[in-house]
C-alpha cells in the first residue's frame, strides 16, 4: 500500500515537474518561436518543443518504474503526467483575463494563448490542451511498455522523424532537391514523408539487430585478415569523402556553403582551442582575442581604405596574421605562468575582453577604427582570379582546415604533444619527469593562437570589414561549447562539434535568439550525461567515466 | 639572514624573473600615468573626492557580490560563474515589482517600504535560481574533476542570461526614481548623493551581518566546519549537504540585494547585466584572498575605488584620450598584479598551490 502512494506521489511530482519545464518553455518564448516552423505538415516544432518537454519527464519516470508497475498502473501514471504537465501550461490562457502575465513576461500576450488553446478560447481550448498532454502521456505509456528493442527503436525512429522534418530546408536548398519534393510539403516533411522515414528507421533498426551475429566490430579488429580489408575499406571511405567534401558546395548551393563556411573557420579555430584546452588542459576563455587580433592584422595590412597601411594581399599578410596571434599567445602566457584552473580561466577571459575594449576605444581609434572598425578588406587574389563567392571561400577554408588538422595531428603525435598531455594530466608529475613546464605552456598557448589568427584572417578576407563587435566573448564560449560537445582533445570532435553548434542553428533560423540559450544547456546536458563529448578520444573517455564513477 | 637570501636565490627561476618583471612593467608605467596627472592637475580635489565616493559605494556593491563567490568557493572549491546572472535575476525582477509600485505610487509615498518589499523579490528570485542551478548543475558533479563544474557553471551563466532575456525581453529597463534619494546631501562635510549614501550604509549592515553569521551562529560554525574539510565535518554531524544549500542561499540572497542596489546607482536593468559586475566581483575575491569573507570585502572596496580613480589618475595621465572607456582595463589588470605579486590575495592565508 505503502509503496503504491510513492508511486501516485512521484507520479504527481513528475507531472509538477513536467509542467514546470513546459510552462518555462513557454515563457521563455521557444514554443512561439519554434512555431513558425512546420515539422510534419502542420505540426510545429513549437508544437513539439511543448510535446517534448511533457514527454521527457513522462518517459524517464514511467521507464523507471516499467518493471515494476503494471502496465495499465502505467498508462494511468502517463496520463496523469501529461496531463497534469498540460494543466500547468494551460493555466496560463485561462488566468490570462484576470492577470496581466504581459507586463513581466514579454511574451505571453494573445498570440502565446491562442497558440496553446488551438485558437478555441480559453476553456474549450484548454481542456483540449490537458487532452492532449494526457494522450501523449498515455502514448508515451504504451511505448515504454514495448519490448526494449521496440521501445529504443520507435523512441530513436521519433526523433530522426522529427530531425528531418527540421532539417527539409537542406533537400530543397540542394541543387537535387527536386527529387524530395513528394515527401515535402509547404514546409517540413508531409505525412507521407514522415511515415517513411519512421517506417525506415524501424526497419533498418531491424535489419541491424539480425545481421549482428554475422560481423560484429570486435570481429573485425581481432582477426588479422580483417585488418587489411578494414584498411581497404577505409581507404575507399576516405576517397568517397574527399569527394563529396570537395563536390559539396556545388551541390548544395550559395547560403548552405556559406553557412559550412563558418562551420568551416569554427573547426579551424576548435582545433586550435582543442590544443590549448584539450591537449594541454589550460582552461583558456579568452580565446576570441587572438581570432581579433589576427583578423585585424588582415584589415590592417590589406584593407585599400583609409586605414590600410601596407595594401598588402592576402597571401602576404596571412603569415603575419598568424604571427600577431602567436606571439601575443606568448605575452598572455607568461604573466599566466603560474596560475593554475579556475585562475586562468578567468585572466584569459579579461584578457580577451581587454582586447575587445581596446578595439572600441577612442585612444586607439586613429589606428583601428575604433566601434566603425576596419572597411574595404580585398577578396583574396589567385593566379589572377579572385577568390570572392562564398563557394570560392569554402575550399580557401578547406585547406586552411586541411592544414590546420594536420598540424594538429603531428603535434599531438610528437614529443610537445605528449608533453601536453602529460601537463594536463599532472602538472607536479610531468615536471618531475622533466618536462619544462614553461616551454610546454607557452607553445601550447602559442600554437592555439595561431590558428585562431589564421581563423580570424580568413575571416577579414571573407566578410570584407571587420568591427570589434564581433569579436565578443560569446565567440569564445561557442568554440569551448564546440570542443566540449565534440568531445574535449578530439580531432574530429571539433567537427562534429562546429558542425552541431555552428551548423545547425545557422540553418534554424529561429534559433538565431535562442542561440546561447541552447549552448547554455547543451554545456550544462553534456556535463551531466555525456563528459566525453560525442566523439571523444578514448583515454578521455575512460578518465572521465571512471572520475565522474566514483 | 644571508641564509634565507641564499636559499631564496636558489629557488628563484627565470619564470619568477620573468613575470616579476612583467608585473613591474605595468606598475611602472602606472606610477608614471599618476605622476603625469597629478602633475598636470586634470581634477580638482572636489571631483577625486567624488570619484572616491562613486568608488566606495560601487565597491559595496562588488563586495557584496564577491561575498557570495568567496563563500561557494570556500566551501567547493569552483567558481560559480553563474553568480554574476544570479545578481542580475534578483535585479531584473525587482524592477517590474518597482515600475507597479510606482504605477500606483506607493514607490514614493512609501518609500522604505517599496525598497524592503523589491530587496525581499530580489532576494527571493535570486535564491531561488541559485538553488536550482546548484540542484541541476553542481550537485551531480560535485565529485568530478574540476574542469567540469567550471564548464557547467559557464553554461549554467548563458542559460540563465538568455532565459531571463526570453522571459522579460532584450530591452534595456530602467528603475523609476526614488525622490528622497534624489540629490546630494553632506556627510562631515563631504557632498555625497544620497543613493550612494545609502548604498555604502546598507553593503557594510550587510557586510557585518554576514560576518557575525559566519563567525558566531552555530550555522555559521558549520559552514566553516565544512570549508575546512568536508569529511572532518561530514563525520562530526554536520550534514554538508545541508550546509552548501545554506552557502548558496546566503550568497545569492546577498547578490539579490547588491542587484537591487546597483540597479538604484546606475538605474538600469537588463538581462547582460551581471556579466561584468560578476567578474569584477570575483576580481575583488580573488584581490581580498578568496574564500575568505573579510578579505572579499576587502577586495571589494579596494577595487571600487581603483576603478573610480585608474582612469582619470593613471590613463589620463599617460596621454590616453576618453580613459573611461577603459576602466575594464584598470580592473583586469588589477587582477592580473595581485596574482602575480600575491597569488593568495591581500587577506588570503595558504591556498593558490594545495587548493587550486
């Protein structure tokens, strides 16, 4: 009897609970936002965001208690969940007539209300809205009730149904984008669609589980006939991926190259960051001042306007820029010596932020322009063509990336790379076993800032003119967010991690106010669930797993 | 005594050389910056005692926002990045309680009141964000390596920024005046605007409050325990939980107040607010010794002032144009000089190397 009120109990709770996220999403303005975009026919993703946020309660409890409950227990817990989760978000149009919820919260107003009663009026349309939360509880009940392979699939097919109906944009984009259109509606995936690639997921799920027995991942790597044919393989893979990398902008059009452009100078300045915190664990928040310094070294020495000083071109004034911003990785590095963690952390911030300043002042505008910044940055030239669309700059960026990821690669292999890691791993250790700490830190901070330079110059280049605005310390916590999503001191994790955070809200445009809001919480969520990143190194993997363990 | 220097000698390195040298570069060429003022006598004696006033009061203000840095990290050994949002919630919610006040004008038929009645709110939201981020953020990672929770708190400081820029909007709020803290008044003979007034008597009740907490109340006590060593303290019945709850409550609330303070001195709200304020305030923990309470008043008051007076004493007198602009810069660098001169802070005891 006892346990059987817990459960009730709990269950009340989670409903609170599950409510309170959907009422803070609501307000907060995503479930607005997100509702100018379709999904799956007229499904929003407003509509999911609120969906979502009921369900993920929903799900972790019921899913807790699936072995133990019954399951009608459960369908009964799931509607009371959701519902109760619904309820909360409802009293918000209900009370509305009494309470003006606009004065503080800019936006709840009769959009947001209309929005959640389905346009019915406060009543019928609330009590629509608790049926529904009830509903998806009861749903997501039946789901959690699946045999686990079931209940894994049709969760996983649910979220790549709902990703790419989010993602719809990029197949139209495309220059073949003709050949989706019958899955496609106005905007977002059409029913058809969406049953497809829900019925897909499944069944290559499916398909995956009964294949296992026959050649499995271990298999492979023990067997020594295995290792040239994985070998083979990955030489094809790799061929077929040069390819299409080097084939991508044709294909996918003007906007998508510039916006893999940007993902493209975030992955050059991560791998530099990557040095720096990754490989040799110096927690540096100012990391935005050298990608300043080495596009305003740019500015300087090509711009053809009243501040250029030498009209230099690019390929001329690249080497300096990248010189600019080690060396004075090497001046930050030596009043920063001696500190250590939280310390550095935050003198690298107010040095970054040093920089930022000075860029706006008047005492230095006379040189650098101060707040209207540094104009008229020639495009680079190249055996008398010029290098000017964005489609040109992606392969400019590409081999600046090419580059960048194999210096990278060869330092973290060499004797400096190991030194690094050795530092980070234990600084007293490290310098017992002979390491001068000095030369390691600096180089590491050195390094990491040239290639935040060569970012920042290409950036000049691109963009044309430079202002000190955008040079500000959200730059710096989006290439830490990026590092740490990908998966700290992992190469391809700063890919995968520009890719997630530059990339896609670039193409969500209504993302765009709730940027920050999602690195804010991607930070803290991959803190929580995921310390490795999504692709991480494996000696990180298993260091953080085994702290975070016990 | 050659004995010491000999050793002394011994242990020195070319890195201690090195940023020694650094340090002193800034010194000197601070100390030229003054001597060109003072000798060119921008100011008179009446506007440095008004940049002094405009420092102590903005001091109060950092003071009791790094109160609230040196007590987490006292106790857990992070900074709470978030802590400069947490100030700004208690800030920013506080307004629209002033703005409905004064809608029905109460705000200045009431006064004292009104000013309890936002300093409560401002308390209250602040407390309550600083228990759920420490809930959601800190609390599970409390055993991790300590990059984590420092990654944590940065997001949990952009979080709470743009979820207060979605709640109440991205504009720029200002607190309506409060007549009877229009104006100056003198105190021995020093012209001094009232708010400032207020806000230098209000940080020290505070500031005194919270030390006689600390130092006297068996909570206190507690606290203390638990900064000392979690284990000692954990075995010794003090549940250390409990006690970090405490800690964030007491340091938020104070933020809460110091929002609601700073909010009168430069009247306006919005939700990037607490960015510089929080790093200053941590400057001023770290310039005091953090984790320690004192010394975090300190360093409070002593970079207040320095900030009020780096532009116009030392800028100016280098020859740079609009020194305002730059009293960032006079901060930073503050902070920089007293970890490289004195890692432990002016007040700190041991720390920085077993700590740290």
């Amino acid at each position: 009897m006892d346990s059987q009120n817990t459960f009730w109990k709990s269950a009340v709770k989670n409903g609170l609970l599950a409510g309170a996220i959907g009422l803070y999403s609501t307000l907060v303005g995503l479930v607005q936002a997100f509702n100018k975009r379709a999904v799956i026919e007229q499904l929003s993703l407003g509509h999911i965001t609120l969906l979502l946020s009921w369900g993920v309660v929903a799900y972790v409890f019921l899913n807790h208690h699936r072995e133990s409950e019954s399951k009608g227990k459960l369908i009964a817990a799931g509607a009371l969940v959701g519902g109760l989760g619904a309820f909360l978000v409802a009293l918000l149009p209900m009370t509305a007539q009494w309470v003006d919820y606009h004065f503080v919260f800019v936006h709840a107003g009769p959009e947001m209300y209309s929005l959640l009663t389905f346009g019915k009026g406060p009543w019928l349309g609330s009590a629509m809205l608790v049926a529904v939360g009830a509903l998806w509880g009861i749903l997501i009940a039946l789901v959690v009730s699946l045999p686990t392979f079931w209940r894994d699939s049709v969760v996983k097919a649910f979220l790549i149904t709902i990703t790419v109906g989010l993602l719809s944009d990029l197949f139209t984009g495309m220059t073949i984008g003709w050949m989706f259109q019958p899955f496609l509606g106005v905007e977002g995936l059409n029913i058809l669609g969406a049953v497809l690639v829900f019925g897909l997921s499944i069944a290559y799920d499916y398909w995956s589980a009964h294949r296992k027995p026959k050649e499995s991942a271990e298999a492979v790597a023990t067997e020594p006939t295995g290792v040239t044919k994985s070998q083979l393989r990955r030489m094809v893979v790799g061929a077929l991926a040069l390819v299409v990398v080097a084939g991508l902008p044709l294909l996918l059009g003007s906007y998508l190259s510039h916006v893999l452009n940007m993902v493209g100078l975030y992955t050059i300045m991560g791998l530099g960051l990557n040095i720096v915190v990754g490989y040799a664990g110096l927690l540096d928040l100012g990391y935005v001042a050298f990608f300043a310094l080495g596009a305003y070294t740019m500015g300087l020495l090509t711009s053809t306007g009243p501040l250029g000083i030498a009209h230099w071109t690019f390929w001329e004034a690249v080497p300096f820029s990248i010189l600019v911003a080690m060396v004075a990785g090497i001046l930050l590095g030596v009043p920063v010596l001696r500190m250590r963690g939280d310390y550095l952390a935050i003198v690298t911030l107010g040095f970054g932020e040093i920089i930022r300043i000075l860029a706006l002042s008047n005492w230095l505008k006379p040189l650098i322009g101060g707040a209207q910044g540094i104009l008229l940055i020639p495009k680079p030239p190249l055996f008398g063509f010029k290098i000017q669309t964005p489609i040109h700059f992606y392969y400019l960026i590409l081999v600046g990336i090419g580059i960048a990821a194999f210096v990278a690669y060869r330092l973290r292999e060499s004797r400096l790379g190991r030194a690094w890691m050795a530092m980070r791993e234990d600084e007293d250790v490290a310098e017992a076993m002979g390491i001068d700490l000095v030369v390691t830190k600096l180089t590491a901070f050195a390094f990491g800032a040239s290639f935040s330079g060569l970012a920042g110059a290409i950036f000049a280049s691109y963009v044309g003119s430079i202002f000190p605005h955008s040079f500000n310390l959200l730059i710096s916590i989006n290439v830490l967010s990026l590092i740490i999503v990908g998966g700290v001191g992992s190469m391809p994790g700063v890919f995968v991690g520009s890719l997630a955070l530059v990339g896609l809200p670039e193409l969500l445009r209504e993302f765009a106010e709730y940027r920050m809001l999602i690195y804010g919480l991607s930070l803290i969520a991959m803190m929580l669930l995921k310390p490795e990143g999504f692709w991480p190194e494996p000696i990180r993997k298993r260091e953080l797993r085994e702290e975070v363990g016990d | 005594m050659s004995e010491k220097i000999k050793y002394f000698l011994e242990r020195l390195s070319w890195v201690d050389i090195m940023v020694w040298l650094f340090g002193l570069a800034i010194l000197v060429i601070a100390v030229i910056g003054v001597i060109g003022s003072i000798h060119n006598a921008y100011y008179t004696k009446e506007q440095w005692m008004d940049f002094v006033v405009f420092g102590i009061s903005q001091g109060g203000v950092y003071a009791l926002i790094a109160l609230g840095y040196t007590l987490v990290y006292g106790i857990l050994f992070m900074i709470n990045f978030a802590h400069g949002d947490i100030f700004m919630a208690g800030a920013f919610t506080g307004y629209f309680l002033a703005a409905k006040l004064n809608q029905y004008g109460i705000y200045n038929s009431h006064p004292i009141i009104s000013l309890l009645l936002i300093m409560l709110l401002a308390m209250v939201t602040s407390v309550v964000v600083a228990l759920i981020t420490e809930r959601v953020a800190y609390r599970p990672l409390r055993k991790a390596p300590r990059l984590v929770p420092l990654i944590t708190a940065i997001g949990a400081s952009f979080t709470i920024e743009y979820t207060f820029r979605g709640l109440y909007g991205s504009g720029v709020e200002a607190y309506p005046d409060m007549k009877i803290f229009v104006g100056k008044t003198s105190v021995f003979g020093l012209r001094i605007l009232k708010v400032h007034l207020l806000v230098i008597i209000l940080s020290i009740l505070l500031m005194a409050g919270l030390y006689a907490y600390v130092q006297y109340t068996k909570a206190g006590k507690a606290m203390r325990a638990v900064a000392e060593d979690k284990d000692v303290a954990s075995l010794m019945g003090v549940d250390v939980d409990r006690v970090i709850v405490n800690t964030f409550i007491l340091g938020a609330a104070l933020a809460g107040i110091a929002g609601v303070l700073y909010a009168l001195i430069f009247k306006q709200v919005h939700f990037f607010m607490g960015f510089i304020p929080g790093i200053k305030a941590f400057t001023a923990a770290v310039v005091g010794g953090i984790g320690n309470v004192p010394g975090a008043m300190l360093g409070g008051f002593i970079l207040g002032i320095f900030e009020a007076l780096g532009p116009g004493l030392i800028l100016e007198g280098l020859g740079i144009p609009a020194s305002y602009q730059l009293k960032d810069v006079i901060a930073f660098t503050l902070l920089v000089l007293v970890l490289i001169f004195r890692p432990t802070g002016l007040m700190g005891e041991r720390l920085s190397e077993e700590k740290v």
